[in-house]
C-alpha cells in the first residue's frame, strides 16, 4: 500500500513537471532559430548551430539526397526534450514546409500547447494561417512570439491587429518592444515589469534584467532616453486600454493569445517567453478516447502513436512509432495492448528523445513521447493500453490537395507494391483511396513532392515500380449518411464513378471540382460532404 502511495504521488510530481508544446510558423519565421535558443537555455545544447533545420531546400523536388537528408533531420528532430527550472520540456518539431502540413497537424494532436512565431517584418503568412485554424479547432492555448525585433517590422499594434483579424486570436501583450529595427532598444517585459536593453555588440548574450517599478519609473529614461520612455509609456497605456488583462483561464481555454516580442536570433525576449511559457503553459492534459476521458494521474498507461518514421536504412524494414503518453507510467518490457488489432505487445528498447540524441528509457511518463521500434503493427492513431480497451480520438485527415492514380510497373513485384503502398500509408505519407467501381488505387497528397517520395521509396525499400497517372479531382470529401436511405441509394447511383473507400473503408466522394460539391449538397441535402475525416481507430 505505501509503496503505491509513493509512487502515485511521483506521478504525479512528473506529470506536474512537464510541458509539451510544438512551435509552429510560417517558413522562415524563425522556429529553428528560437528552438535552438531555447534549448541553450535549458542547457541542452551548447553552442548555436546544433539544432539542423529541417527545411527543404529550394528545388528539392527531384533531389532524393534532399528527400532523405530532411528524413534524417527529421528524426533526429522529432522531439527535442530538456529541463529548465524543475520542468522538463518536450518541443515537438512540426514541418514547416506546406507539403508536410499534415504531419504537422498530426503532431498537433499530440501538443498540451503551442507557440505561434510571427515575423515582424511579413506579419501573418499562409502557412501560420493554416496552422492556428487547426489549433483553434481543438482550442489548443497558444502564446505568440514576434519575431526578428532588430529589423525593421510593422507597428507593433498593427501587427496585433493583424494577428486578430487573420488568424482570429484575441491577444494580450506579455511584453512591448521600445523602438523597432535600426531604433529597437529592448523589450519592457509587462508581465515581470522589467526591461531587458539591446545591446547589438551583447549580441547572442544574455543581459540581466533591469527591475523597475513601473512603466513610469524615471529609470526607464536613463535607460532609453526620455524620448523612447514617453513613447513607451504612451504606447503601454493604450495597450492597457485596448486588450484584456491577461487571464490564465482564457488563455488555458483558447480564448486569450498573450504575445512575446523579441529576437530569437540574437536570443533577445527568449528567456522572457520561456519563463512565461513554464509558468502559464497547460501540463499533460486529459484526453478524450470513444469510452471515456482519460487523466494523466491515472495509474494505468495509456498513449497513441501520432507519428511512424521508417528506418532510414531501406535494408532493416523497422520503423519507429512515436507514442505520446497520456496516462500512467510507460514501463520498459510490460505487456501492452495495441487495441486496433488486439495484440499484446512488450517493448524492450522503448527510446526517450533529448536535445540531440535518443537513448532507451525504463520508464515514461504522462506528456513525454517515447519512440518504439515496430516490424509493421502500428498505424498512425493507433492506442496503446495496459489492457483496456479503448480507443483516443481526434487525429484527423484532411482531404488532400493532388490526386493521381498509381499503377504497377513491374507485374511481378504486384505484391511487394501493396505491401509498400500500405505500409507508407500507415506512416502517414500520403492517403490512398481504392475507388467502389473498378478497385483502382489513388493517392492523394498534401503536395507534389510527396509523389517522388512513394515512387523513391516504394523501389529503394520495397524493390516495386510505379508510375501514376493524372485524375481530375478538385477535393476528397468523406460522406455522412444513412446508407440505407433512398435519398443515399440515389446518389451512390448517380455518382458511382466518383466514389471511393479510404484507408479505414470510409466512403469518399471524390469531387471534381467545387460547382459538383454545392450541386451534391443541393440535390441530396442528407448527405453530408466533409473536408475532414478523424481515422477510426477500429477496423
Ligand atoms: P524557420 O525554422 O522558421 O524556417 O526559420 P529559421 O529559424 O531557419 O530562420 C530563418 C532565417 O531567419 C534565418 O536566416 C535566421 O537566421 C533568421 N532569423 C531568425 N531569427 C531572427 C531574428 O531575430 N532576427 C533576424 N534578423 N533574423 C532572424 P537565413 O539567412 O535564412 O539562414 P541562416 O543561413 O542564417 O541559417
């Protein structure tokens, strides 16, 4: 009795300690560069430089090296972890690159919170856009940081204004730049009333704060100059007027986007917005399965695979499935069950991910991600538990952006060919639909580079050749209906040559374009057309 006592409440002491966040943006907004300066803070890296970004290059698209280089990074990427004042923090790296963007919203499944980077100079960008819709969508907390302070960048409130209005948040500033570009003299941190100066020739270092009393401290004038000072001031009162005060409810519900500015370049306003984060960032947050809510504090584990890299030596066909733990302890060499497939499964060298390296952990706990070697039983969504049965929802498919047939080259390979295609599938690489009619197979992707992806792939690792073959189809949209209706009778009917099963034998209506969707709807208003699936998790 005492030592379950004992170890009830060490999980909950770790479960407390830990934060687990991705940092999303538009390219180039600078989430390597604030990722690394973070790390530094934690220790976990010592010098600039160590974290690689994992964009793809310019003109990448026929550059295999390329392919497998960002495959590499990638991994390595995946989960950067480190401890900083008692917490030990998770960042997990979400692709930029647009063609990736549904990776990016996977992860996104397995985040507590978020950190949005906003460049100063472009403001809100297409991909940052895309990106908060799907935090939004499931009311993720959000903080945001602006970002490259030391070049010149819009007006700091129409930029907020941008922020509200593009991206729909509702903000409150953490903290307020004194001058911009050739003219930005530091960061007046509002939410620990002090001033951290830019010095350019401190550069990469760390001042210390200056303390003062309030935005009307004289200090502020001997610091800055009485001209910047009355500017701050003025600017602070209207913000005190304009936006909210903070409200840790609102923010822990989505309802409030407290803002950061800085640089992460010349890691300025860094340390600022990661002492907020560990102060007000939500810890491992209950999760919604089909029987029941889990809690973290739980005594039983339980996780979901969010995320499968394949090996990147082509000869091991292993592949690593990255489990977020929603509850429990994760213990090394328990038997656990895969539910989807009702198999029993012990891991005997479960890996838990740092700054730079991986190493195999005994035990995990609610938060932290632990990767597991797989010969092929996971698939992305799958759960994970000490036997109950039970699955976690919420991983969603977004109806791809390019369609095309893909047909087997070499006869022979046939089988190697529906090994491949299923087990990229399963990886997340791209979705395939197998159409009601004839059984012909189409994939469908995020973008074009995907393509070269499968067909690189399919012959290095599974020796199969394909070719593909266009279609002309504007949006997968997967039905909602009463299948044994006659209004559904009528429309499997008429639109026969456009219907298709996913993956998981869900029913898509193939659109060729958007007149066709508006027609459907019209014609069979029962029978509802989403853009959107979740995977089910049951076969
Ligand atoms: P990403 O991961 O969001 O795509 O962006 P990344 O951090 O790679 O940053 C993109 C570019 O912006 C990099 O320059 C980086 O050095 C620069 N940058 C990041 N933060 C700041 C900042 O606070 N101020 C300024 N002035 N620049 C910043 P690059 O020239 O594209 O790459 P590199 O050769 O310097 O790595």
């Amino acid at each position: 009795m005492h030592s379950l006592k004992f170890n009830m409440s060490n999980l909950l002491q770790e479960i407390q300690k830990r934060k687990t966040f991705g940092i999303i943006s538009h390219p180039d907004a600078g989430k390597t560069t604030l990722t690394e300066k973070l790390l530094l803070f934690g220790g976990a890296i010592q010098e600039a430089g160590a974290v690689k970004s994992n964009k793809i290059k310019k003109g990448a698209t026929s550059d295999f090296m390329e392919i497998e280089r960002q495959r590499g990074i990638s991994v390595a990427t995946s989960v950067l972890a480190f401890e900083y004042k008692d917490h030990k923090i998770n960042i997990l790296d979400t692709p930029g690159h647009k063609d990736f963007a549904e990776d990016t919203y996977r992860t996104l499944t397995a985040v507590d919170s978020v950190i949005v980077v906003i460049d100063v100079a472009k403001g809100v960008e297409e991909q940052t856009e895309k990106l908060v819709k799907v935090c939004r969508m499931r009311n993720i907390p959000m903080l945001v940081f602006i970002n490259k302070l030391d070049r010149e960048g819009k007006d700091a409130f129409d930029l907020l204004d941008e922020v509200e209005q593009k991206l729909g948040l509702h903000v409150t500033p953490l903290s307020w730049p004194i001058g911009m570009g050739a003219e930005f003299q530091g960061i007046y941190n509002i939410w620990e009333n002090n001033i951290q100066l830019f010095l350019e020739d401190k550069k990469q270092k760390v001042g210390e704060a200056i303390k003062i009393e309030d935005v009307n401290d004289p200090k502020i004038d001997e610091l800055v100059g009485e001209k910047a000072a009355n500017a701050l001031r003025e600017e602070i009162e209207l913000t005190t007027s304009v936006y909210p005060e903070f409200d840790r409810e609102a923010y822990m519900k989505g309802d409030l986007q407290p803002v950061f500015f800085g640089s992460a370049l010349n890691n300025f306003g860094v340390r600022e917005l990661l002492d907020a984060f560990i102060e007000i960032a939500p810890m491992p947050q209950p999760k919604e399965s089909d029987k029941r809510i889990v809690e973290p504090e739980e005594e039983k584990f339980s996780g979901f695979v969010f995320k499968i890299h394949a090996n990147m030596d082509p000869k091991h066909r292993d592949r690593l499935a990255f489990v977020k733990i929603v509850s429990g302890t994760f213990k090394r060499n328990e038997n656990y069950l895969l539910v989807r497939e009702n198999k029993k499964m012990k891991f005997a060298s479960p890996n838990a991910f740092f700054a730079d390296k991986k190493e195999i952990v005994d035990e995990s706990f609610p938060g932290d991600i632990v990767g597991l070697h797989d010969t092929g039983n996971f698939r992305i969504g799958d759960t994970l538990t000490a036997g109950e049965v039970m699955s976690f929802r919420g991983i969603p498919s977004f109806s791809p952006e390019h369609f095309r047939f893909i047909n087997n080259d070499d006869p022979l390979k046939a089988k190697q060919l529906a090994k491949g295609i299923d087990q990229l599938m399963d990886e997340g690489v791209a979705q395939l639909f197998t159409m009601e009619m004839n059984g012909r197979k189409i994939i469908g992707t995020v973008g074009a580079l995907q393509y070269e992806v499968i067909q690189y792939r399919l012959e290095h690792e599974y020796g199969a050749k394909c070719s593909y073959e266009p279609i002309n189809i504007y949006k997968a949209c997967w039905v909602e209906a009463d299948e044994k209706s006659d209004e559904f009778k009528e429309f499997a009917r008429l639109r026969q040559r456009f219907l298709a099963r996913d993956k998981y034998d869900q029913l898509v209506f193939l659109a060729d374009s958007s007149f066709t969707i508006t027609m459907n709807q019209e014609k069979f208003p029962n029978i509802k057309l989403h853009f959107i699936s979740e995977f089910r998790n049951e076969d």
